[in-house]
C-alpha cells in the first residue's frame, strides 16, 4: 500500500491553508471516482461500536468542519471512517468570516480557523447527504446543526429546532454545536440559563419530531476546552437533566498558552492540533469522572498517532474523531487510529 501524502504535503504547505483544503478535498473525490483510493487507503477495520442505538463500524469517525456541506461523503468515507459529521450547518446559506480564516501552526502540528460556520445551508446539505452512496448504503452520517451569525442569540433556540427538524430525518444522530469561538457570543449559550433554555427546547422538539417520524434519533452537545470544573459539573448535570444522549469533547481552543510566540499564533480563532490535545482530554476526565457510565463521550481534539486515540478512549471517549490530524498526518491516520483501538 503506497501512501502518497508524505510527498504531497510539502507542495500543499505551499499554498494558503483554505485553497490547499478544497483542492485536497476535491482531489479526493476525482481520486473516489476513478477507483484510485482502493489503492493508496487501507482497507476499513471492522471493529463495531454500539452506542446510543447505533453501531458504528469502527470507533474512528470524521470530526465536523472538515465537510461542511456534505459535498465529499463518498471519498471521504473511502478513507475507513466508522462514521462522518458534517457540519456545521445553519438554517441559511451564509459566507462565513472574511478570508484569510485558516492559518498553519507547522511547528506546533496545530491549525487556527475563523470560518464562521461557512455552508450552503442545511437544505442544501441534507439533499447532498440523501444523494451520496454511503448515506443510502447505511452509513453513519451524523449532522453538526449551528445557528446563523444574523441571528440574536436570545433567538438561537428557533435556528437550532429550524436545523434539526430539517436534517432529522436523514442523521443517524444530531450534533448541537454551542462551542465554536467564530460565531459572535455563541458560547455564552454554555451558560447556566442559557443553555438549560436551549435544550429544554429542543428536547421538546425531539419529541414532536420522533412523533412524526416514528423514529427515536439521538442529540450529541459539543461544547468548548476552555471550560473550568464548575462549569463542566452544570453542563454534565443538565445533559443528564434533559436526556441529551452524548457530548462531544471538544471544540477548538481560544487559549494560545501552547503555542505563544509562533508565527500566526496571535490569529484569531480557535485553535486545533496537537497544542490542544491535552486540553482535550483533561476536559474528557472531568466529564467522565461526573458521568460515569450514564453518557457516552466522543473525544476530539489533537489525535495525530494511534496512541493519541488511545489516550482519548483511556481518558473516558467511547468513540474518536479526527480533523486537524488529517492534515499533517494524512489519510493513514484514520486506519492507524482503528487499529490501535481494535478491540
């Protein structure tokens, strides 16, 4: 099996970080429809997870933000994935922050990005994910759901239920993005009286929806690395509170602490990569030692080796996902990750 991405990143490093994604991105779909992929990715492990009545083919999925509009399931599947989120995805289309909003920390093996939940809206995603081979073949496909940056954050609760009632019928399960620093006061919906609000609401609208649909389908929060305990113990307690089925942990970091003096560190934006990986996992800890067994965690956050992903899952993640790794490792990660949490 020959990997080419060691010869290519260089070449990639050249150009500015959002073109290289895009034309990664859209190499990687011209490489899936010739039939090149089974030639340079390794074969899928089959290690299935069951969690929140779902059975993942493997433990290893896509972090959001990578496909944001669901245009690169297929390819992206090819790579071994046990499951994609796509996302984030708000109610309307919506340009995202001013370019440049991605910049390469190669010292650090880190990534800050400004996008600003850039996405053709979700009507628009859920027509690209029920046309892909892998969502009709029954794949694993969950959706990131965000609110615009129009609207008043004493209205998020309407943009999020808008979201979810659109993608629920096609997600596996509902990923509520409260977390990312790109979005102006996003995160104050991490606060006590807010975000009991907002998933008191949306645990109300689940329940119409299953109604509709006969079907059960479960909601994931995300949430932030620059909590303290106090505040982790609230969001803990009130997931429990409103049946929310698992959390996500975490987002990028607003904090520099790692990476202080590097070209591009003073960027605004939430940082990603191996400077936030032990934030990470101190934050999967906390949330596991407050939980126990009653809510799964899904650990993300600076996987770049094997043992990265295995530090996740020893920290209390029942399931990983990757994104910044992928770009200074490549696709071999998912595989190497797969493998060494192969049970």
């Amino acid at each position: 099996m020959i990997d080419p991405y060691p010869l290519l990143r260089p070449w990639l490093f050249y150009l500015d970080p959002e073109q290289a994604h895009n034309l990664t991105l859209s190499n990687l779909d011209r490489a899936q429809r010739w039939g090149m992929l089974q030639y340079i990715v390794t074969k899928p492990i089959a290690d299935p997870h069951t969690l929140c009545g779902i059975q993942f083919p493997n433990p290893v999925g896509l972090a959001a933000g990578l496909d944001k509009d669901g245009k690169h399931i297929d390819s992206l599947a090819a790579l071994g994935f046990g499951f994609l989120e796509i996302g984030t995805v708000t109610p309307r289309a919506q340009a995202g922050n001013p370019k440049p909003r991605m910049f390469r920390l190669p010292q650090a093996q880190g990534l800050i990005n400004r996008m600003g939940f850039n996405n053709d809206g979700v009507d628009a995603c859920v027509a690209r994910v029920r046309k892909s081979q892998y969502w009709q073949n029954g794949g694993v496909i969950g959706l990131n759901i965000g609110k615009n940056a129009s609207t008043p954050i004493d209205q998020a609760s309407q943009d999020y239920i808008f979201a979810m009632a659109a993608v629920y019928e096609i997600a596996a399960y509902i990923t509520v993005n409260i977390s990312s620093p790109n979005t102006q006061h996003l995160r104050s919906l991490q606060s006590e009286e807010m975000l009991r609000s907002l998933l008191h609401d949306l645990s109300e609208e689940r329940k119409k929806l299953s109604d509709q649909y006969g079907v059960y389908k479960p909601l994931f929060l995300k949430i932030a690395p620059d909590l303290d305990q106090e505040d982790l113990h609230l969001i803990a307690d009130l997931l429990l509170e409103f049946g929310i089925d698992a959390v996500i942990a975490t987002n990028t970091t607003i904090s520099r602490e790692t990476v202080q003096g590097m070209e591009h560190s003073n960027e605004a934006g939430g940082l990603s990569g191996a400077p936030l990986g032990a934030a990470s996992s101190k934050i999967i800890k906390i949330l596991k030692a407050r939980l126990g067994d009653a809510l799964p965690i899904i650990g993300v956050g600076g996987i770049l080796s094997g043992a990265d992903s295995r530090e996740k899952v020893m920290a209390g993640a029942s399931l990983v996902q990757l994104y910044s790794g992928l770009i200074y490792k490549g696709p071999a990660l998912v595989s190497e990750c797969a493998q060494a949490l192969r049970r």
